[in-house]
C-alpha cells in the first residue's frame, strides 16, 4: 500500500494539475466541528446567520513568519494601499512570530486577511476556517518551488545518503518544504528524517540556509524560491553552497481571508487581489511573478495534502498544539 500512494505522490509533483478524483488519500472532511462545509470543498462556508458576518472597519492583514519585517512591509505597501481603497478599509499589517499564532488568531477573530505558507496552510483551513483564494504567479500559472537539500560547498556530503548520522536543519513543524515533504518523501529514497539524521528547527528558511553556511547545521530543507531570494538580497554568495537533492515542484504559500468575513467585502477582497499587477520590487522579490494567481484549496492544494497524509499529518487540533510547542521551542532558540 505505501509504495501504491508513493508512485501516485510522486505523479501528482510531476503534474501538479493533474485531475484524480477524491480517494482516501485526500483529507477530507477535517474541519473542525465550529465550521460548515456545505458545498464540499474542503473550506469553511461563511456562517448561516448575517448578523455573525464580520465587516470591521479596520481589517488586520498579517504575514507568515520572515526575518526582515521592514523589508517586507514595505514591499506589501503599494498592494496594501490598494487593497484599502478597493474595500474603504484601513488595513494593519504585521507579520507572524509563528504560524500557529496566525491559526490562532484568526480562530479568534482577531485575524482577518493572511499569507500561510504552504504546509500551515492546511491547518488554518482545518482550524481557523481560513479560506485561501491565491499564490503569487504569472499570466498563465501559480508560482511553484521545489525542496532543496543544501549543505556548504566544502561539505563532504554528496548524496542524500551522506545525511546518515548529520545534523539537518529544518524550517519549521507547519512548513511543506522545510519540514513536511521530507519526512514524507525521503523515506522513499531510503532516509527516515528523526532517525537517520538529527532534526534541528531553525524557525525559518533564512535561518536554515545561513546556519548551512555557518556551520550550524550540515545540511538544510529549505524552498528553492527562498534560497534564490536570500542569494539575491547579497546576504550569502550562492556558490558557497551546493544542493544535493531536489523534488518536482509545489505551491508557494497562500493568500486568503477568514470564512466569516462578510460576504460583500469578501467580494471585494477578491476583486482587489486579481485586479492588482506587481510593482517592480515586488516582481523582482517574488522571482518574476507579477500578480496574485487565483486558486482553491480542493484542487491545488491536494498535492500538498497528500503529501501529509503519506507523512502521517492531519492537520488536527492535536497537531496544532505540537506545531505551537516546536515553534515556540524554535522561536526561543532563535532569540538566544
């Protein structure tokens, strides 16, 4: 059976818009209890009764997890000052010191508009009812990724095999490329992450690659779209680095909003996102893309599904507090 699921994973990362129809293999059903789900397509409809719909003044708009916070707010600036006249709200921006607090915030109400990363995608559609509408794309498709598995240029470690007995850095418990998809898929090439090598969490991606490059960590997990992103920022010379081994390519993360926003602004949350082109800085931060590409959890994010539920996430409630815990283990770490 697990060679079975393996060969369909390993061609849906092949073809990521490949059509399968729903099988075990999919998490279905897994909302939590609070939310409906009654057009079955994996995300939380808005609530039954108007008077639960929320339409706030002031809409909190939060990121996932980064190292520079300036850099990125400001550029998020000219898309959140368009998407503020769009919808005549004020928006307040502020990134995440972990995912599973964006999860938890929007639970509560006090998060209204996010960009999760891939793998915690997931949980905040099963646990918040966050519905994710986009990825950074182009004209004709979403940006995908790939999983990198990058050691230092001198390093001895030649294949994936040579991480028997290392220590590997990975990003975070919620993230697909850091964390997720390895444990997933390297047992296939004969790897079990946790038992052959030594799991490290970083926190983040950036954290990863520049531990790799100081020496902290013989080896990373890292997304091929952040790695690219840390070269060009100048932080880290790429030829310092090789990578080992790649997978096909995935998703990069999502944006959406909270399921009991009010039906009308919802609209014009939508409309704002599919209207607005990328600034310069943005293309030029985000590899090229140029715009937000529309996209839906039950279709293009069933790759990302499958591939946890081969690793054996659910992206429960249970996991949500070992997710905070790691994360919040990782964070002190990281302030140290």
């Amino acid at each position: 059976m697990f060679k079975k699921w393996m060969f369909i994973l390993m061609t849906l990362l092949t073809t990521l818009n490949l059509a399968i129809p729903a099988s075990a293999a999919d998490v279905k059903g897994a909302l939590h209890a609070m939310y409906r789900d009654d057009d079955d397509n994996l995300t939380a409809d808005p609530p039954l009764d108007p008077n639960e719909w929320k339409n706030p003044d002031t809409l909190v708009f939060a990121d996932a997890p980064i190292v520079d916070v300036v850099e990125y707010k400001d550029i998020f600036a000219d898309f959140l000052n368009f998407l503020s006249q769009k919808i005549g709200k004020k928006i307040e921006y502020r990134v995440l010191d972990t995912n599973s607090d964006g999860i938890e915030d929007m639970r509560a109400g006090r998060l209204h508009l996010a960009s999760f990363s891939t793998g915690a995608t997931c949980y905040a559609v099963n646990l918040a009812g966050y519905v994710p509408i986009a990825v950074k794309g182009d004209e004709k498709s979403f940006q995908g990724y790939q999983l990198f598995v990058l050691v230092r240029d001198d390093s001895p470690i030649k294949e994936l095999q040579d991480l028997k007995g290392k220590k590997v850095a990975h990003a975070s418990p919620t993230s697909n490329s850091g964390h997720i998809a390895p444990i997933a898929l390297f047992p296939r090439e004969g790897l079990t992450p946790g038992e052959d090598y030594e799991i490290v969490f970083s926190g983040n991606h950036e954290k990863s690659i520049i531990g790799v490059g100081n020496g902290e960590y013989d080896a990373a997990c890292v997304a091929s779209s952040l790695f690219e992103r840390v070269v060009s920022t100048g932080d880290i010379k790429e030829s310092n680095f090789r990578v080992v081994w790649e997978s096909n390519k995935f998703p990069t993360s999502s944006f959406g909003y909270a399921h009991d926003l009010h039906p009308e602004l919802v609209e014009k949350i939508q409309e704002a996102f599919f209207e607005y082109r990328f600034t310069p800085i943005m293309i030029k931060a985000f590899g090229g893309m140029d715009r937000f590409f529309p996209i839906t959890y039950l279709k293009d994010e069933k790759v990302i599904r499958l591939i946890a539920n081969t690793g054996g996430e659910k992206f429960d409630e249970e996991g949500l507090q070992k997710m905070a815990a790691v994360e919040k283990k990782a964070l002190e770490s990281a302030k140290k």
